[in-house]
C-alpha cells in the first residue's frame, strides 16, 4: 500500500481519535475497545466464507459511519461510541496494510496477500 494511502487512513484514524474526544467517555475507554472489533476474527471458526463476512461487517467504515451517525440523530452517545470505535480501528488497521478479506482465507486482502512484501 503507498505512502500517501496510508497517510490518508493515518488521518481517518486521528479524526476518529478527535471524534471520540467529543463523546461523554473517558480516554481509557479507547484504549480498551480500539482492538474490540477484531471479535469479528470468530467468524472464521465457521468457514471462510462466514468468517470474511463476518470480519468485514466490523472492519467497514461505511458501517461503521452510518453506526455513528444513527447514534448522532438518535442522541445515543453509545451507538456514537461504537460507530467511533469501528471507524478508527479500520483505519488504523489500513494503516497498518490489513484490509477487508477475500472469501478465499483470511490473509488474502483487498490491499494484498498479507505477509507479501508485493500486498
């Protein structure tokens, strides 16, 4: 993955780092839940098939800001919380080169083959 895409995702996961700074929580709370939606990983004890839609439902940030902003017009702060949480984490493991899964295993990415030096 390029430099600049993984400065833009580097920047996705500060405004999420700011976004969280808005909510009613502690700081601690962050770095407890930041690696909460790798639960998601479970699905895979179920097939690879289950598991990368499972993975990739809490890895999406289009989920993860329409999470955000349903708890924006509802005044949920929690459903924010999590919104929050799933954007910055897949922004931080975007940073990181791990993208959404391919049914075919759980190293095959839309940004490579993890563990490739070529991904």
């Amino acid at each position: 993955m390029g430099t600049i895409l993984k400065l833009e995702e580097l920047m996705m996961f500060v405004l999420g780092i700011y976004l969280f700074g808005l909510l009613p929580y502690g700081w601690w709370w962050f770095l407890v839940l930041i690696l909460a939606p790798d639960i998601g990983m479970v699905g895979y004890l179920f097939g690879n098939i289950i598991g990368a839609t499972v993975y990739n439902l809490f890895h999406h940030k289009g989920v993860a800001i329409l999470v955000y902003l349903l708890g924006a017009y509802l005044s949920l702060s929690l459903l924010q919380l999590i919104g929050v949480i799933l954007f910055a984490h897949s922004a931080l493991d975007r940073t990181l080169g791990y993208g959404l899964k391919y049914n075919k295993g759980f190293k095959y990415t839309h940004l490579g083959e993890i563990g490739n030096s070529n991904g």
